[in-house]
C-alpha cells in the first residue's frame, strides 16, 4: 500500500551536515553548499549512489568525500559532451547516405512515395512528424524550397537537415526496399539490421545526453545488436549481453574511424578516463580493454 510522502525540504546548509552525518568527508563545507546551490542534492545523490554501503540508511563507505562525487559528477558532464560530438558526426553521415541513396535509386522526392515503406501507417507518423519539422524551421534553405518549387516538401537532400536522430532512425527502420537500406550500411561496412539497432540506440545515448541525464553507470534499455561476423574482427570489440555505456563507445569509435580517419576522439576520451581516475568496471568496460584493437591509438 503507498504512503503519503511525509519528507520536508532541507537547506542547503542542512543538506552539507546529512551527508557529513551519513560518513562523507567534507574538505570544505562552504564550497561543498555552493554547488549544492547549483546541482541540487537529489542529482548528486545519482553520483554518491555507488558510495554508499547501506543504502537503507544511506550510510557512506570509510573514504568517501563530497570531492570525490563532485569528480565523478565532472567526468559524467564532460562524457556527456564528448559523446554530442562524437554522434553529431555520426548524424550528419548517416543523413547524408539516407539522402543520397533515396534521390539516386529512387527519386529527388522519395520520402513521399509510401510505396517505399514497409508500413504505410509508420510512413504517415514519420512524414507528419517531419512536416512538422520543416513548419518549425526558420532556415533559409527550407523557406527557399517552399517558396519556390511545387512540391509540398523540400527534395530529399535538403530535408534531411532538418531531422532529429530519432526521427533519421525511424525512417531506416521502415525502409522498405533492401536494396537501398543495404547501400546505406554499406557506407559503414555493416549488415543494415545492424545499422538500424545502432541508430536507435544512438538516439536514446543522444538524448540521454542532451537532457543532461546520467550517463556514465547507466543499464540501457535499448542496447545495440552486435555484429555477428562483419566488418572483420569487430565482434570481439564488445562486451557481450552487457547493457552498459562500453558497447555504445565500442560503436561510437568504430564509425568514428570510418567518417573521420584522422579524428582524435579516442585520445580525448582516453585522457577524460585517466584525468579524472574513473573505475571503468560500472561502464561495463573489460579487463582488458586497453589491449583490444579497437582502443589502440595508431589504428
């Protein structure tokens, strides 16, 4: 049976003297107010979760400091970031061959042809959703198309700039000739069953990321499938059945290498691990992780 919520709001200085009563040291508990003024206890408490030894009473291992957390809540913000910039590319290409091979196997115009769709109700959602897109736009190119050409939306290659990674994921799932959804994962060496679980995994990690939600610990819902046989020694790349942010890495550096060659996004996220002294076994990463291929620099 639920109970009626009873807890009564705190200060910020009673906030600093729970935590000290919970066995956190405090070096200093005018800084440690401070950013409880600006972080909000209840998103720390997702960081100093992992600290705790009795997590009924909320009770602190022996060692654990609020700079510790504060780190720890560093490192999530900067990932966080880190991997914006990584699928940002990985948008941007995936639009671009989505776009590309519509207008060359199809037509200019092929996201209005239905008959492209493995179901007609899926391609009404995804056309609506992204009329409604191109309503919201304020850019000059999709005010220029609609001012100028009969069609009721931009060609292709232009509309294609106007899409969110979630709605790019639900036009590929429901592509329906295979002849160009493979064309499409060909341009990333994958099976396009594959291409199509990254995608949307990718968009749940973008927008977990873009809502500044935590990243780092965190059991996906929606986990990747994994290669099974190509592209060539990737497969043994991953974690198995492992739910965690080392498979979405794994993923983000191999295309990275595959749309960016000289991109230098593996150090940065080699030196985010090791500035900030992360334990990397609550990210899901391997043992021996900094042996395997895919996380060696001179690739």
């Amino acid at each position: 049976m639920k109970r009626p919520f009873s807890k009564r709001p705190t200060s910020f200085p009673e906030q600093v003297k729970l935590l000290q009563q919970r066995g956190m040291t405090i070096a200093d508990p005018v800084q440690a107010e401070f950013y409880l003024q600006q972080l909000n206890y209840y998103r720390l408490g997702a960081y100093w979760l992992p600290f705790e030894d009795d997590h009924a009473k909320h009770h602190f291992r022996a060692g654990t400091s609020f700079e510790g957390v504060l780190n720890l809540y560093t490192f999530d913000r900067e990932l966080r970031l880190l991997l914006l910039d990584a699928i940002e590319r990985i948008e941007v290409s995936v639009r671009t061959q989505w776009a590309y091979q519509l207008a060359h196997s199809h037509s200019p115009h092929a996201h209005l042809d239905a008959s492209l769709a493995f179901r007609t109700d899926r391609w009404q959602n995804n056309l609506d959703k992204l009329s409604d897109e191109v309503r919201r736009s304020d850019e000059v190119f999709i005010r220029h198309h609609l001012d100028t050409y009969s069609e009721r939306l931009p060609a292709v290659w232009a509309i294609c700039e106007v899409m969110s990674l979630g709605l790019l994921s639900r036009w590929y799932n429901n592509l329906g000739p295979m002849r160009t959804r493979r064309a499409i994962a060909a341009s990333y060496g994958l099976d396009e069953k594959v291409l199509e679980s990254w995608l949307r995994h990718l968009s749940l990690v973008r927008n977990t990321c873009a809502h500044h939600s935590r990243l780092w610990n965190r059991d996906f819902t929606i986990t990747p499938a994994m290669p099974r046989s190509k592209p060539s020694g990737l497969p043994q790349q991953f974690s198995k059945h492992s739910r965690k942010l080392y498979n979405t890495l794994v993923i983000l550096l191999y295309l990275m290498d595959r749309i960016a060659p000289q991109h230098h996004w593996r150090q940065r996220l080699k030196y985010l691990i090791h500035n900030h002294e992360i334990q990397v076994a609550a990210m899901g990463f391997p043992i021996n992780w900094q042996q395997l291929p895919i996380w060696v620099d001179d690739l």
